[in-house]
C-alpha cells in the first residue's frame, strides 16, 4: 500500500451515531454506575441495556428484514469506542459478535428465529470460542462434535464466553468432521456446565463451558461457512476492542490529565513537571495514532482484499498497547491515591488488562501482522 | 562493622559457610506449612488478624532461633554479632523462599533509628519487642495533600505539660490496625524560619483516645494500609526523638536506612521474592494463542532481558562491596539506585508474566483455573505500592540526579 | 482554501484523480537520472556545489512544469490553484521518489512569511525566486549560547539611517555557503521591557561585506550546514518584515509554518523518504548469524512495530482533515505533534535499520561492501538533525503539552 | 544459579593494572590523540603500542613460558573498560583474542615461533572469522580449506578482520575435512588479498579478506581443537567487548554530564530539567548494571562450568544496548553542538555502533541464552 491510498471515510451515520453515544453514555455510565454493578452477578443494568436496544445499537449491523439498520462494522465502531471510553460494560460485544456470526452461517430460519429478538435487546447471544489452551485464532479448536444418532454430541471445554452466563443463546465452536463448526444452544440446553469466571475487569463476565457429554439436535448446526464467519467475527472482535480500547484510553487519559492539572506537590502542580508532562504527550500522541489506525481500519473493513484484517490487527495491536500504558501511568501519576480501589484508574487499568488479553495481545498480532506482510 | 561492609564476597569465611549450611537446615525444618489460606507477598498486603498472627508467630520463631537481629546490641534484645552474619541468614531466607518478617516498619526504620538516636530508655523500651514482634510499628510520614512532599507534614504536636496533643490526618499508614506505635512526623512549630525547621519526630503509641484508624481499599481489592486520624490524642513527650525541630533530620536518616544500607539492619526478608524463575514456572504452564507460551520467541527474548536485568540486582550489592569497582565519584549508586530500580523491575517483571499468559492472563485471582492462582495478577497491581510509596520513582530520579550526579534541582 | 482543509479525503474528485496520474507520468518521464555521485537524502545534507546544482535544476524543472507553488498567487510567481492540487502532486513526489525540492527554507518558511507578513514589494522581489530556485534562502534564528531558546538572540541590528548594521553570531545555518538570503532574527533594542520585545525580523541578503560563512562539519563526516559571522553588515532597512519588535511574532509564525500546517505550503517533497518499505529491501540482503535478516523473529517483530507507526502518520494526516474525528479538546493535535512523532520515529526506524544488518552493520558509506552503500548508517546519524534542529524533541514535548493539553510551564 | 553464588572477584592484581590503565590512558589516549589517528592508514599509534607493551599488556594472559605474566580474562577486563572509556585505538583485542587461539590450539613450534613477540609487542596478530554471511557464532563457516599437496588450498572470503592491514600473522578460521580449523597466514603470504574496509568508527581498522586460491603449508594448520579454541576465543571478545562497552559507555556518560551541569538554555542549566535529569539517571543505573554484569563475568570466566559462556553473553547483551544508549542520549543532550563532528559525542557514537554489530548485538545473544537457560 503506498501513502496516497490511505484513506479515512466518516459517514454522517457514523458521526450522529458517536454523537449520541457519547450524550448518552456520559450521563449513563458514570463511574458511580459503573461501579453499582461489579458486585452484581448479571454484571449489567437491563434498563439501560433496554434504552441502548431503543436506540438501535442492537441493531446497527444487521439487516433490515431482521430487524436491524443494515449499516456495517465501521457504524459499531461509532458506539465502541464511547462506550470504552465511559467503561460501560454490557452483553454488546458477546451479542454483536454473535448475531454477526447467526447472520453469516445461519440457516434462513436460525436467523429468523434471533436476528430479530437480537436486534430488539430481547436476546442476549455470545460466541464460545476460546479454550484452555488459549489460543486467539479461528482455527484448531480442541472442543469436538460428532455425529450422534439425529445430532451432535460434544466434548471439551470452552472459556472465556463473553457474557456467558446472561446469554440466552451460545454459538459454540467445535471441529466437526476435521473442520471448524458453530452450533448453536439455547442456554436451557446448558444447565449447570457455565461457570462464572473471575476476570482482572470486574465490570465484564464471562463463564468457562464443559462441553464433555452435551447433546445437541441436528438444527443446532449453522448451516454453512463456519470458517469464513468466525474469520469475520475474529476480525470484527480486533476492531470493535480497539474501539473501546481507543476510547478506554482516551477516558483515563483525561482522568489522569484533570488529576496532574490539579494536584500539587512541592508547591507546584505535578502537570507541570516533565516528568509528568512529557510522558503524557506521548501517551497523548500514542491515543492519536490509535484513533487513526481505528478509524482507518474500520474505513476498510466492509471493503475488499486483504487489508481489512491487516488493518484491523494492526489497530488491535496499537490499541493495546496505548491502553496499556495510558492506565499503566494513571496509576503511577495518582501517586498512593491511584493504588486505591476507590480511585477509578483502576477500572480502566484493569479493562486494559482484560482487553489485552482478549482476542490477541500486540506481540500476537504482530506476529501474524509479520506472516501477512514480511 | 565497617571492615565487613567492604570485606570482598568471595573471602567467605569458613565460620560464614557453616552458618550458612546452619540456617538453611534450620530453615528446612521450621518453614511453616502451607496454613491454607491466602498469605500477602509483602508487609503492605496483611490484610486480616489471621495473616498477621501468622506471621508474628514466624517472625518470632525466627528471632529466638537467633536469626534475627543479630548484628544489634543484646543489651536491647539482640545478638551482638558482626552484620555479615545477618546478611548470610537474609539470603538464605530469601532463597528458602520462607515467609516474610512482618514488622518491616519496627525492623527496618524504627530499629535503626531508635538504636542510632533514640534515647537510652527508648532503646531499652522499644528494640526487643521490635524484633520478636510483639509490638507492630507503623508510619506515619505521608498526609492527604503530601504524598511526596513529606517536610510539607501539617500534622500539628502541641505541646502540653508533659504531653503532646496531636491532630491531624495520616495516610498509607501500612499495618496501622495491628500496630502499637508509629513513627510520627509532626509539625510542633509552625511558626518556624522554614517548613522543615518546625518537625519534630515521635514514637507515638497508637492505643491513646483520639486515635481512628480506618481501612483503606487497594487497588487488587484488598486490604492492607490505612488512614489515621488524630483528634487532640494525647502523647507522653517522651516518645520525642531528638529535640522539637528535629524532626526533619531524623526522618531523613530513616529513609536512608529503607533505601538499602544494610549497615545497622535489623536482617530479615521483608517480601516473598517473585524472579524470573517463578515466570519461568508460570510461562511453562502457560499457553500462547494454542502453543505453549515458552515456544513463542518474543516471550522467549523478553524472559531473557528480564533474567539478565534480574541478575543485575544482586550483582550490584556484590560489587558494593569492592570498593575497587564502585565507579569513580558515584560510589553510592549501587546503594541509592536499588528501590528504583528494583520496584520499576518488579512492576515491568509482574506485567510481563501475566502478559505471556495469553487469554488466560485475563483471569484473576479466585478464579480457580487461574493460572498459579493470579499470584502475577496481584503482583502487577500491587507492585505499584513500590513505584509509588517510600517515594515515587519520579521523587528517586530526582534524589539520584542531584545527589548523585550533582544535578541543579529543576 | 479553508474549505479544501476539512473536505473529507474520500472524495477525491475526478479532477485530483486525473492530476494524480498525470504528475505521476510527468515524474516517470522527468525524474533525472541517478548522477553518479552521492545525493543528499534531505535539504541538510547538501555538501557541494555540484549536488546543488543538480538538485536546483531539479527544482527549476518541477517549478516551471508548474509543479510548485500551485497555490500560491499568481501575481508572485505561483500558479493560482488550490491547495488540493499541490497536495496531490506532493504526495506523488513522495510516492515516486523523486529527488526533493533543494530550497527548504524559502519554500517553507521564508516563502509563507513573505506572502502573509511582508510587503507588497517584497512579495514581488521574493516569491518567485524561491519557487524557481534561482535564490537559496537560510534562516538565522539559533545562536550558540541560544540554541532551544530563541527568544533569547543577542545578534543585534543597529539602525543608522536607512540601513540596520548587523553584528553577531549565528549558528547550525544550512545552507548558508549557497544562500542569498537570510531569514534573520535580531535584537534591534536591548533596552526593551523584555527580551522578546526587543527582536526584528529581516530578508537579510548575504552578499554584503561583513558576513563571513563557515563550514560546519557534521557528526556523518559530511559538511552541510554553517556558522555566519556578522561584523558591522549593513543590510538595507526596507528587508525588514513588520515593524521594530514584532520579530518574535514573526518568527513564531514562521514555525507554526514549518510545523507542519499544509495551508499556504508550496508543496514540493522536502526530503528523500526513508521508510519501512526501505528498509524491507535492506532487511532482504542482509544476514544475521548466517541467516537471512528477515527469518529472525525479533527482526519481524519490530519491523512489524514500525509498519504501524510509520502508517499512523499518514492516518494523522488524513483525519486531520475530518473535523468530527478529531479529538475533543486537542483538535490540532495531529498536526503540533507530527514533527515529534516523525523526527522520532525516523531516529529510532533509522537505527533498526542498521542494526538488522548484523555483522555487516560495522561498515559505513563508502565501503564498497556495506549494504545498500550505508544508507542507513547514515540516516541513523543525520536523523539526529530533525530530533535537535528546529527544537529540540524536549522542546517539542514542552510546547505540545502546555499549549494543547494545558499544563503549565515548569 | 541462586542469589547467594553470584559473587564479584576483584584480586590485587586486577586492582593494581586498572589503575595503571586508567592513568596511563587519560594522559595518552586524550580525545586529541585519538583524532589524530583517524586519518591515519594504520589507525594507531606505534609508540603508544610500544609502551603498552612494556607496562605488559600485550602478555597478561599469555603463560610466562611464552614470556606472558600468566595472568587470565579478569586481568583484561582490567584493562579493557578504560581502553574503551578513553576510545584507545589499537589492534590490542585482535593481537589478545588470535594470542589466546594460538595458545589454546597451536603446536609447540606456533607458540614459541609467536607468543613471545606478541607479549613483546613486536608482532600483531589477529583472526579471520566473519563472512559476509555475518555468522556470529563459531561455527560453520563457509571458507573452506583442502587438502593440496603437502598443504592447504582456501577459498571463501573473510570479513571485518581485526586489523587486518597492520597484522604479521593471521589466522583464519575454515572449515577443513567438515570442521572448523585454524590456518596461521604470515602476512606476506596475503599480499593483495587484503583490503581495508571502511566502519563506522573511524578509530577502528579492519579488513576484507578474499582467501580464493590461496594457497598455505601444511605447517600452517594449528595443531588441534580449532573447535574448544575458536569458542574460548568468541566468548573473550564478549567479555573484553563487553569491558570496552562498559568503558565507553561511562567516557560518554560524564562527556554529557559535564556538558549538562554547564549548558544553560532559558536561563537555567540544562540538566536542572527532569527531561534530562531523568533519562541521566537511568543511563547511570544502565552502566552501574553493566559493570556489575561485567565483573561478575570476569569473575567466572575461567572457571568451571557453562556459567562463563553465559555470563559472558549476558555482559555483551546488556552492555550493548547501555553504551547505545548512552551514546544516544549524549549527542541528543548535547543538542546542535552533537550533530557535529567536531563534538567528542560521535566518537564514542560511532564506537558504541561498531561493538554492538562485533561478536554480536544483544537480540543475537538473547536468543542463545534462551536457548541456553530456558
């Protein structure tokens, strides 16, 4: 790719869409609320969830006749990153990428069936796809299916299921017959093999699945091109996360900065000194990149050719690492009062956490980054 | 003691590696067991009665095996023998990986300061109930508005007869709710000539009317520090170490003695030491995106770097003791630079063993398929405490850069 | 020409599209011939009369296929077109690797001063003169003792009739050996209430007795840029731009200029550009311990790394130009910083670039066999020249966090 | 390896020729004289040569039957770190490391033939071992010697030869009967065969070495275990590199503090600012780390064991990447004045880029370590 054909598009949808979001979820997803639902076991508030339904998030990617807005990956962007930036935590993500993957490889009557109770917020859907050995690609999953009698019956153990234990509904991946699968279960179908995991973000769930002895029908099967839906969905997970990283960033940055302008020490405000001021300009400019990285990859993403997944790990990857070292120095410019619970760095300290290890941290990506490009 | 500080390592005594071959068979033996509940990594994470009996009961174990305090008078409580044989039971501590001496504060600048400036019924008072941790001591430097700014202190002491009546308001006070005293950093004066002039320093009994001591929530979610209120607490005036107005001076020497003299310490180890060879045990655990984590030659080459900078550590304290090999005109370095660089180490090191755990390092402590229960977790957050406390990591460039570089202050 | 700044890129119209593959079939046809000798790779590198010439005949030719200086008036030497099109043509420049544009200093910072700040008279004397080439500009701002601190020039301009007479010391002057101007900054009062208000900006030209031009030889081994002495010059007083101590305001102008604002550039490309796509082609030839450079993993990994940066700042650009995605509160954000991030970035690119190359990294230019003939052994030093010259990454980190993210000086 | 067995040797001896070194250094290898012989074809300066070998430097580690002081690798370090502080030029490391190979590997005739005029200074001598292939490791090289007669027939071609142009004797590393042998080459025998190369630190000579039909007696092979010698060999030059880098790395260490503590900008000195004050005190850590490393590899490096090989490669690793940094920091600090050629910065710059391309950089030997202690 040479310089002159990188470009950024930024539609009025997009733009009226971030607007909204951002009014929305700053009188919404104060820290106060934020922090009203890490003791809770949902980990969410459905009636905020209900007014995001009404807003049509739920929707944004899906098309019309479900229900949805028929817009694209560049529009859920709109709203990631505000809502990363304002720490809301709810089953969007788990159910965007879900209904991405029903709307790709589901039957005509799978999608029918939850597209539109999706797009409503009536439904809450989540991918498992991670396993114990950790691995952050579409391929190779340990967790099998095989042929039984009329269905399937599986074996293994998934982890790290977004939003596992509200889904009403799991695609769950597999191998079936040598190649990747989804198989989707209502969650009555899962009665005692969810467990609630602990994670480093306490305002995100998820669960650990033990797949050993599951039976599932023939139906549950999504029709076809498992393969290419999950590589879709893994490369939606890159950009949405950066998204909410990029905003992450953002919103502890402007924690930190309102902080160092105010305190003082020795008489003078800490923002004043360099060792304050300079490191905030990098990670200042480090967020820059990041928003044009993002913006870029969600730009290309709907598009053609193999640049939408560079792109997006590329963004994955950037994203990360800002994210990192914007709450990585939250902490440390709070001084004793950031290695408090009460102090909100933390929250984004450990939503940094949590998102570097979802979905690929930035050696990872590179290291794919470095197959695609070197 | 002086000759044994620059004694060179090597010479080890015979008399040395006996004692050495003693404690570690010592140390086999009376090593706890696992007590089956969760134990803090270092004094700033005890966070109920059940820990902090725990430990009291091991420290004391380990003082009347003789093993501690032992470079300190024994008309006080110690063993009155040359420093470097604390030094060989330190490390045999640390490598026995034995639980930690929980009243760092009494051992490390309470101690060394009543021992060094206190009057003669202070150290008669004070020293024995240090070192078999019968009395906890805590600190009390920092306030609210001064976390840094430790000589800008507005704790008043007001002089009453034969007490001081204290007021004000501390905070990250470690181990405040299990402690005796506190060494108190008060302005008595605050008419003075300058900011510093007007401290005066106590040991101040923590169990007076007029003392709160309330709990302060951790980043990890834990307990472990505190705030302390004062409200007109009355304090005898003979816990004052040192004249009204000295205050300043005598804190000083005390942060001296925490950033690494070993000259006068009372020995012990003071944390369970996390290395790289614990990320090593975690790493082989650990698998990166479906393979395990140590194939992965990024992980592999940080691992290095870390092993390499780790090794560093000691090395420098081995060399603070060949005069010979302290670089010219920056003789203290190896003494002055160890808590940077060792609590910046341990927060990079920390970071990076949870990183390497692929998608499992979003897993915390609790969960039970964390990997080595989230200890790395902990450890990342917690080891902010160090960058962050004694002195913020920007506070100990700018010590090193004017001291020891001679530096303009900015 | 505001409305082309925040016309989404996207819609290039037909029009752009059609200069874009007509510039770029001029550039195939017109791009002159590799001369034979060593070419500078940016406009401070130029270390004799024959890359000069060469690379003003280069300038003439692009200038006056009406390549340059397309937005500028017609009326001074420009071609009366928007900004979009010199953009477009810039960016194949870039793209095409075409030789740059050997008159940096006028083109980018004495040319927008004398068409936004001078007189009618000096626009008509000086713009096309810049854009031809036929005049080399230099800028005066640093002093020795002054070399961050501008504001502090003690070079002074003394009025006597209708001349200034000049006396001091200017220092780091490109060009200057090839220049017949000057933009100059001097202290025509040192008696004002402060020292900003004491300096006077000029159209200094350089062929007056009492200037004296030496070499300075710069850390690569190559000469390129100039101290200026000057004793007792007399300049005419009609070059001087604005009145009497508006100088500062006139030269802080100025770098806002050369920072990086597109609006009122004369376009050209400034630099031979240097990228990873670069150093991939250094990375195929080259072996570390007998194997080839790009099978390392620590290699791929920090290409990787800079593949995203270096694509960063082309994006800064790019949504520089969409206002709805530009930061809320730090709107110029993309462009205050893009001289810290690019200067730094090429410093620390430059140094990868050498250090991939192995053993083979130890050869510098002119060794027949070092790869690529030391291109970045040389880059990596004169990288240094964009992380000092036109201040200093320090500065630049100074000025980016007190003017857009308000924290105060220190 | 625990804590407790690190341990820091320093004998009188070591003591006692540092001194010598750093006295007899800071008034002969001033920045005046070092300059002086940039120009200069040879590159140094042979009278100097001749007093460093009468204080006995060029015999320290030789046996005193071959007229050395029978002294080891600790006792070079000695003087090593202040050749490097001072940028001392001379071909002392090429004539120590091809001394230690003939010793380690020559008969009894190749050792009484040279060593007694290495210790004397009369001969120098050095190694052929790179290629262009740029192998740092001892093994596998691509020169290749047969078999001819009564002698050898080489071919290959031989790169960055330690001083190559001012050798008596070079011994060449080959492959021979598929493993490595050394061949000892009067330099007579290389006429033509040998042309200087230019690097980056002008201080330094070194030279390509095309060996294509070159021909050489069977006498010229040395004796036996080419393969123990030529890794002894490497892991010295890690070691006295590694002293060099630790020595250069403090000369341009108080270059720039001197120059910081005088320097005013905006009315104050420069080194009063936390931008400089900073990164000044983290490239004294970085060097005190080196030094540590340093002695603790001198220590171990004719012991027993695989400690010495990686603590030599550690040394090297860190003191690579503190001297870069070093030197970084001071022509940045240095400001306009550093971008000058005329300012000492770039002598030592442009040292701290050739060691670290010398016998490895620190990402090479990371990887070995790896591989050695994972």
């Amino acid at each position: 790719m040479s310089e002159a054909s990188f470009n950024i598009r930024y539609s009025d949808e997009q733009a009226m869409l971030a607007d909204t979001a951002v009014s929305f979820l700053r009188s919404k997803s104060t820290f106060e609320h934020v922090r009203r639902y890490i003791g809770d076991a949902a980990g969410y508030d459905p009636d905020l969830w209900k007014e995001m339904a009404d807003l049509g998030w739920l929707g944004i990617a899906l098309p019309e006749e479900h229900a949805g807005a028929g817009l694209g990956a560049a529009e859920l962007v709109s709203v990631c990153e505000p809502m990363g930036q304002y720490l809301m935590a709810s089953p969007f993500l788990a159910t965007t990428l879900a209904g991405q993957a029903l709307l790709r490889a589901g039957s005509e009557e799978q999608k029918q069936a939850w597209l539109p109770r999706i797009a409503s917020g009536e439904a809450i859907a989540t991918l498992a796809l991670s396993e114990p050995d950790g691995s952050w690609e579409p391929e190779g999953f340990a967790a099998k299916a095989e042929t039984r009698g009329e269905g399937y019956r599986l074996s293994g153990t998934k982890t790290l299921v977004l939003d596992g234990q509200n889904a009403d509904l799991v695609l769950i991946a597999v191998t079936l017959d040598g190649v990747p699968a989804l198989l989707a279960a209502e969650t009555e179908r899962l009665a005692g093999r969810l467990r609630s995991e602990i994670l480093v973000d306490e305002t995100r769930r998820s669960a650990r699945l033990d797949l050993d002895g599951l039976e599932l029908p023939a139906s549950a099967r999504l029709e076809d091109h498992a393969t290419d839906a999950l590589r879709y969905v893994y490369s939606l997970a890159w950009l949405l996360l950066a998204a909410e990283q990029a905003g992450g960033a953002n919103g502890v940055f402007d924690l930190t900065l309102d902080y160092v302008k105010t305190r003082k020490q020795f008489g003078k405000v800490i923002g004043g000194y360099q060792a304050i001021k300079h490191p905030m300009v990098d990670i200042m400019m480090e967020i820059e990149n990041t928003r044009s990285l993002l913006y870029y990859a969600a730009t290309v993403f709907d598009g053609p050719g193999g640049e939408s997944g560079i792109a997006a790990r590329m963004a994955k990857a950037y994203a990360t690492d800002a994210f990192r070292h914007a709450a990585d120095r939250s902490i440390q410019f709070h001084g004793a009062m950031g290695f408090t619970y009460e102090c909100h760095a933390q929250l984004f300290f450990r939503r940094a956490q949590w998102a570097r290890h979802s979905f690929g941290d930035a050696a990872h990506h590179r290291r794919h980054l470095a197959d695609l490009m070197l | 003691m002086a000759d044994e500080r620059t004694a060179p390592e090597q010479e080890e005594s015979p008399e040395l590696r006996e004692l050495r071959r003693q404690v570690a068979a010592w140390l086999k033996e009376n090593i706890p067991a696992d007590p089956g509940f969760k134990l803090p990594q270092t004094f700033m994470e005890v966070e109920n009665e059940q820990q902090m009996d725990f430990l009291r009961g091991w420290q004391r174990k380990v003082y009347e095996a003789g093993y501690l305090g032992m470079a300190w008078p024994e008309e006080y409580g110690g063993y009155g023998r040359p420093q470097s044989h604390q030094d060989v039971v330190t490390e045999e501590m640390a490598r026995a990986q034995a639980p930690f001496m929980v009243n760092v504060i009494g051992l490390f600048w309470a101690g060394p300061t009543i021992l060094k400036l206190g009057s003669e019924e202070q150290r008669k008072r004070y020293v024995k109930n240090i070192l078999s941790a019968e009395e906890i001591w805590c600190q009390g430097f920092s306030e609210p508005e001064n976390g840094s700014d430790l000589g800008n202190a507005q704790t008043r002491a007001r002089r009453e007869g034969d007490e001081y009546v204290v007021n004000g308001h501390k905070i990250w006070t470690t181990q405040a709710e299990y402690a005796s005293h506190m060494i108190l950093l008060a302005r008595t004066n605050p008419d003075a000539p300058n900011k510093y002039a007007g401290l005066t320093f106590f040991l101040a009994p923590m169990d007076v009317p007029g003392v709160e001591v309330n709990r302060i929530r951790k980043m990890t979610g834990e307990y472990g520090f505190n705030e302390v209120l004062f409200r007109d607490a009355r304090i005898p005036a003979s816990v004052r170490v040192g004249e009204e107005g000295e205050g300043w001076g005598v804190a000083m020497a005390v942060l001296m003695f925490e950033r690494g003299a070993s000259e006068g310490q009372a020995g012990g180890n003071t944390m369970t030491v996390l290395t790289t060879r614990h990320v090593l045990d975690t790493a082989r655990k650990a698998y990166r995106d479906g393979r395990p984590a140590l194939e992965d030659p990024y992980v592999r080459d940080r691992m290095v770097q870390f092993m390499i900078e780790e090794r560093a550590i000691p090395l420098n304290r081995r060399r603070a003791h060949v005069q010979k090999l302290l670089t010219p005109g920056r003789e203290l370095a190896p003494m002055l630079m160890g808590k940077l660089m060792g609590s910046e180490y341990m927060r990079r090191l920390s970071d990076f063993a949870v990183n390497l755990q692929g998608g499992n390092g979003a897993l915390y402590m609790g969960d039970p398929d964390a990997i080595d229960n989230g200890v790395w977790q902990r450890a990342q957050m917690n080891s902010y405490s160090a960058t962050i406390g004694g002195g913020t990591s920007e506070i100990q460039h700018n010590i090193i850069g004017e001291r020891l570089l001679g530096l303009p202050k900015g």
